[in-house]
C-alpha cells in the first residue's frame, strides 16, 4: 500500500511508503519503539514494543482496513502526572502522526484531545514537557462502531534525568523460595539484563524513572523511589509418587503488581484442590494426580478468571512442570443514571444503567 505515513514513537521520525507498500526508517533511538501507520480513509494502526539494537535491522509489517464512511471519530481524555502521582500542568499531549492533534494539560494536569480518525483502529498518544522526558502511551484501541468513542487514559511524564532503584527478585516457581538468577528488565532507554550475584537480591541504581516493562507488565519507577520486580525463574520439580507440579502468578491486570491471598483451584475429575498465592502472588501445586485439569483464580474485589486447561502426566527422570499466570477482571460496578431517552424530549427522562469500567 502505498502513501502509507509511517511515525516512529521515540524519535518521531516518519517515512512514508513506496509503490510497493515499502518503507526505510534510520537514525532510530537505540532501546525500543513502537510504528504507527497512518493514511487517509484508512484505519490507523500501530506495532507492539520493537527492539532497536546496533547494527541489528528490524523488520515491521502493518495490515491497514478502509475505513467506512459512516464511522466517526471521538476524544481521547486522562491527566498526565510525574512519577510521584502530582499533575504536570502544561505538558503537549497529541495522536502520533497528526499534527494537528495536539493539546495542552491544565493546571489539574488533564487533557481532552480530539482524535480525528474513524472507529476501529489503534493509535498512540505522546506527551512532552520542557523539563522532563518525552514519553509515549502503550498503543490503545478504539472502539470500532457508528458513535463518537471515548478513551480515558492517564499518562505518566517523568523529570528529566530522574532516577531511581530497581530491586529484583527472582523465585522458583515450585518451592516459591528465592533462587539466584539474572535479571531483565525494559525502560523507553532500552533492554537492561543484570547478572546474578551472590546474594538472593538484585539491586539496580541509577534507573532512568518511568516507565518499567518487567515480567508482570509495565510499572512505574518513581524519582529517587523504589520498584520491586518479582518474577519466577526456572522450576525445579522434587521426587514424588507422580513427579510433576504446576504454578505461576496471579497478577493485577492493571497495576501489574502480584495478587496476595487469592484462591487458585486446581480440578481433576473428582478431586478439587485449592491453593492460596503467597506475598509474591505465586501459587504451586506438586505431585496431584495425572490427567485433565481445569484451574481457575479469584480474589477479593476481582472476577473469577477462565479457566486454565493443561493435561498432567508423570515424569520420574526429570519432572513435568505446568506454569500459567492469571490476569483476572476487577470486578465492575454500576450506577443509576437520569437522562432522557434517545431521540426524546428533554422532558421525558428515564433510568438507564451504567456500567463502570476501568480506564485503559
């Protein structure tokens, strides 16, 4: 397809596609970046996280759908805040390849920007400030339909040249104990794997604050603060009648922090066996019996997760090792709303029910 823009996130460097559909982007900032694809009449789109490393060329691909002409555009809206949860009032906050949609935050640090592109298609939004470091959301989605959409999403602007501390710590998913092990972890300045020490904890200084893309998901490093990343390493499954075990995480969705004291219930057949995540979110099961099992997670204030299905069997010699995380729903809440009905007179008002959902 060609005529296609083409914006990368970081460095806001664009190329625009060939006859072919073809494009060459150079000079990219090392670390990662996302793509986003712009082209009139068409819905926008954007790629995941790309590694950008020296001497190393990377490859993208889009896939871009026409856009109806019944489809409509819609707002964006959130607060842009720094590291330490305050409001940066007056930070830019605009669509990654459009220029003409940018915006300025108030003194309560929020934004309401028109993003004039139809339903259905994914886009990025990137917010600076003289003071502090550029910084960009992860892609988002709007809703495909024939209405105005609405997106709120809270954005994150740290000083410039603020850092903080990273503390890792690795466990063996199985006895759930601390394990020597390396540690890798991702901010906007690129890929950081740190080798294991001596001792059971990793502690990384001098961490550019923002942004931190770890095994959970991505969380903030705040300025002089502390993060504590927990994931599970390598299993190692002990001797048993039946030598198998399962484990994983569970994980709040949208903090990206683990879940302690929820219920992880492991059924097979007739027998029904349920654990509790510890401190670290992390739950196991060792030595249960082999065939189909269905698992499932909830906690307090969450919604009971789908299940997981896995097929159990024994290994004497080495072990089998089942892992999963779970990422439940929290749960939604409701209200009571008076508005007139749809093509009514103002008159004429009626109950309609609301349902509350997280923001993305």
């Amino acid at each position: 397809m060609p005529g296609v823009l083409v914006t990368d996130v970081t460095s806001l460097r664009t190329a625009v596609t060939d006859a072919s559909g073809s494009f060459t982007l150079t000079g990219l900032s090392l670390g990662f970046t996302r793509l986003v694809f712009t082209k009139s009449g068409y819905r926008s789109t954007a790629t995941g996280d790309l590694d950008v490393n020296p001497g190393q060329p990377r490859e993208a691909q889009a896939f871009m759908t026409a856009a109806s002409p019944t489809e409509v555009s819609g707002k964006a809206e959130g607060v842009v805040s720094d590291t330490a949860g305050n409001p940066v009032s007056g930070a830019t906050v605009s669509v990654v390849g459009v220029d003409a949609s940018t915006v300025s935050t108030g003194s309560d640090g929020a934004y309401s920007l028109d993003v004039p592109f139809p339903s259905g298609f994914w886009y990025v939004l990137h917010e600076q400030k003289a003071g502090h470091a550029r910084a960009f959301s992860r892609a988002l989605a709007a809703s495909a339909g024939y209405r105005p959409y609405q997106i709120a999403h809270d954005l994150v602007l740290p000083a410039a040249g603020a850092t903080g501390t990273i503390e890792g710590r690795v466990f063996e998913p199985v006895s759930r104990s601390l394990k020597r092990s390396d540690l890798w972890f991702r901010t906007p300045a690129g890929i950081h794997r740190v080798a294991a020490s001596d001792s059971l904890g990793l502690t990384v200084p001098n961490v550019p604050a923002g942004p931190v893309w770890d095994c959970l998901g991505v969380r903030i490093l705040p300025a002089n603060g502390t993060l504590t990343i927990r994931c599970t390493g390598e299993p190692v499954v002990p001797p048993g009648t039946r030598r198998l075990a399962a484990g994983g995480m569970v994980v709040n969705r949208y903090t990206a922090e683990p879940v302690a004291g929820a219920t992880v219930t492991f059924v097979n057949g007739a027998t029904t066996v349920p654990v509790t995540t510890d401190t670290n979110g992390i739950f196991s099961y060792v030595s249960g019996p082999v065939g189909d099992y269905s698992v499932t997670a909830t906690a307090t204030g969450f919604i009971t997760s789908d299940p997981w299905a896995f097929n159990a069997t024994d290994n004497q010699e080495n072990g089998n090792y089942y892992g999963a995380a779970f990422w439940p729903e929290m749960e939604q809440g409701s209200a009571a709303i008076t508005a007139p009905t749809e093509g009514a007179l103002l008159t004429s008002l009626t109950q309609i029910s609301l349902t509350l959902r997280s923001r993305q």
